[in-house]
C-alpha cells in the first residue's frame, strides 16, 4: 500500500509538470509565429548569421532592408569585410592598409533606425575626409567589442578607436545569453568573478538562425497551425534544451560561471582594449552615451600605462535640450522631452507615435559633434 501512495503522487506530478510545460511550448510557439510575422520591426532579408566566436556577425556582402513597425524601411548595406556602409557608393569606407577611425560598439554606433549616411561614424569621416569602419553590430556587447579590438586594431591599426560605452554593455558582455525577438542568441561572455575575468566564447551554438533562415528561405510561409506542428513546437523544445544543458553545463564546471562583478569587467576590458590601442599606435577614445541624465560611472582604469580620453555625448545631447533644471530628472515628462527629440517617432494621420528609442539622426549629428570638438583629425 505504501508503494501505491508514493507512486500515485508521483504519476500526478508527471502529468500536471506535463502538461505546464505543453502550454508553455505552445504559448511560446504562437509567440514565435507572431513575431515572425509581426509588423514590428525586422530585417526582410538574411544580413546575419552565427559565428562560433562572436555568436553571431554581419554576413559580407549582403544588403536588404529594416523594416520598421510603422512600414518605414531603412537601407543596410555591408561591404566585403561585413562592416556597414552606406548603401550607395563605395564598396568599402576604406583601404585596408589606410584607416583613420575604428568605431566599436552596439546598435547605437551600428545606427539601428538610421540610414548608415546619418550615422556618427559617417558624420565624422564626411565632414572630416576621414577613413573610417564602422564594425559596430546591432546586441553587439562588451565581450564581443573586445573580440574584435584584438583582431582589427592590429590588422588596420587605425589612427583612432571610438569605443562606446554604455550601461548595457559590460551587462551583456557577461551573460552567455542575450534574447532577441527570435529567441536566445548564444554570445561570448566573461567568466570568472576574479581580478582578471576570463572570455570564453559561446557555450552552445544558437538555434535563432535556423528561424531566420527557415522564414528567409520560404519553409514558413504557411499558416499558424502549419508553423506550429511543422517547425515551432521543435524548436521551442530544442531551444529549451539547449538552455538547460548549458546552465547544466555552467552549473558542474565553475570555470564556465559567468563573472558577478560587471563593474570590475568592464573596468578590465577598456582598460585591455586601450593597452592593444596604444601597442598598435593607435589612440583609444571612449565614448558615452545612452545614460541620458545620468553620470556615467567614472572608469579610473587602474595600472601603468597611458590613459583614452573620455568623452561624454550624454553631456551635450541633454544640454541642447534646454530642460529646466527644476524638473525632476526621472520624471516621465523628462523622458518624453527626450524622446520626442532624440527617439523614432512616426506621424499617423494628426497622432505621433514612438516607434524605436535608439537615437535618431538629430542625436547621430549631436554625437558626431562630441567626437569631433574634442578630437584633431
């Protein structure tokens, strides 16, 4: 009898943990036929691809159109090397053994929203005559900004190198997982909460680009209950899988633990990105912004050596806002001055709507004057 009380509860357990997890799939599924399908913005054709490294990257050569929620496109265009130009003229924004600026950072550098013409990297090397590339890459974070300033400031050793800084950056530069609208991309990250954090490169490869190419390829063009049993239920589960076996794998292995301290990570990677910058002759340049009002914590970057130099486009962005100083910085109106001049916004009939909150072309040429009243080029 008692070997009947233990199992009957046991069965339930099976059962009812089941079935939770039966709707959890298929809520997550519908999710993601929505998102496939959704007006939200997107990319109509295939621009990236995943990359053992980096997690993912920009694919060479390809071009298509960002399709904005409100139905406005925006061009993007990448050159032979994968870095974004615009999408008329040269193939290239430079000679390989001729550069004068390499920008690092994330969709705020790469200009998400903005056609590649009135971004900052452009604004500078236009009004400059200035070589420039541009390799920053739309969720891009710390570890993988890292990545590349080992490979490109020794490969073009550029006169300069603008690395953004932002709150979310050293964030993601210590999560092996970073979630798009597709799902769970698999990234670099930094492990080991010590003084020397230790970069590791993905722990799984991302089932995110099997969806991308899946939609790209026409296999999804069918109805929901086609995408649900022929593709979505699938890949919910093997991306699930994937997740657990990871944090398993994370959780056996301390060594593969990401890092706790962002402070200390983000202390240590500009600090190692300068030292690579001035080993090649080249001049390290931070540059903040995505704070808006707040101060961005200072990065004393402890050890020998020379120091970047600091440059704060948050300063200038509110400044020319002309806020009254009696406001309360965190206060809704605040946020909404700053977005209505700084932000996307689209015009339906007489009613304005914000469509997308990273900068926009009036902030692009706001940050392309930071960089260029304190720099010499």
């Amino acid at each position: 009898m008692k070997k009947v009380r233990i199992i009957k509860p046991l069965i339930w357990t099976i059962i009812i943990t089941g079935a939770v997890y039966a709707v959890v799939v298929t809520v997550s599924s519908v999710l993601l036929y929505l998102c496939v399908w959704a007006p939200e913005a997107k990319y109509e054709s295939l621009l990236y691809t995943s990359d053992d490294t980096l997690g993912f990257k920009s694919i060479p050569n390809s071009s298509g159109q960002l399709i904005l929620c409100a139905g406005d496109t925006v061009p993007i265009k990448f050159d032979d090397f994968g870095f974004r130009i615009p999408s008329t003229g040269k193939s290239t924004t430079f000679t390989p053994d001729s550069v004068d600026v390499l920008y690092l950072g994330c969709s705020f550098t790469f200009g998400y929203g903005c056609r590649a013409e009135d971004t900052y990297p452009h604004l500078v090397s236009k009004t400059n005559d200035v070589s420039y590339i541009n390799a920053a890459v739309s969720a891009y974070g710390l570890s993988q900004m890292y990545l590349l300033a080992e490979k490109l400031i020794p490969q073009y050793r550029p006169r300069f190198v603008v690395l953004q800084r932002s709150s979310w950056l050293p964030y993601r530069g210590i999560d092996p997982f970073n979630r798009v609208d597709q799902g769970l991309l698999t990234v670099p990250y930094f492990s080991n909460p010590s003084e020397n954090p230790k970069l590791l490169f993905p722990i799984e490869k991302s089932l995110v680009f099997e969806l991308v190419e899946a939609r790209e390829s026409g296999k999804l063009n069918s109805g929901m209950l086609q995408f649900l049993f022929g593709f979505g239920f699938s890949h919910v589960v093997k991306e699930h899988f994937l997740y657990v076996k990871a944090r398993l794998r994370m959780l056996l292995n301390p060594s593969l633990q990401p890092a706790t301290d962002v402070a200390q990570v983000e202390q240590v990677v500009y600090k190692r990105i300068s030292d690579i910058a001035f080993a090649n002759g080249s001049f390290p340049v931070v540059l903040s912004v995505g704070y808006r009002w707040n101060d961005a914590p200072k990065l004393s970057l402890l050890g020998e050596g020379r120091r970047p130099m600091f440059i704060n486009a948050d300063s200038l962005l509110v400044g020319q806002l002309g806020i009254d100083e009696r406001l309360n910085p965190t206060s809704e109106e605040y946020d909404l001055i700053y977005d209505r001049a700084y932000s996307h916004w689209q015009v339906i009939e007489k009613d304005s709507f914000l469509i997308d909150n990273h900068p926009n072309e009036t902030a692009h040429r706001i940050i392309a004057d930071a960089l260029m009243s304190r720099i010499a080029f």
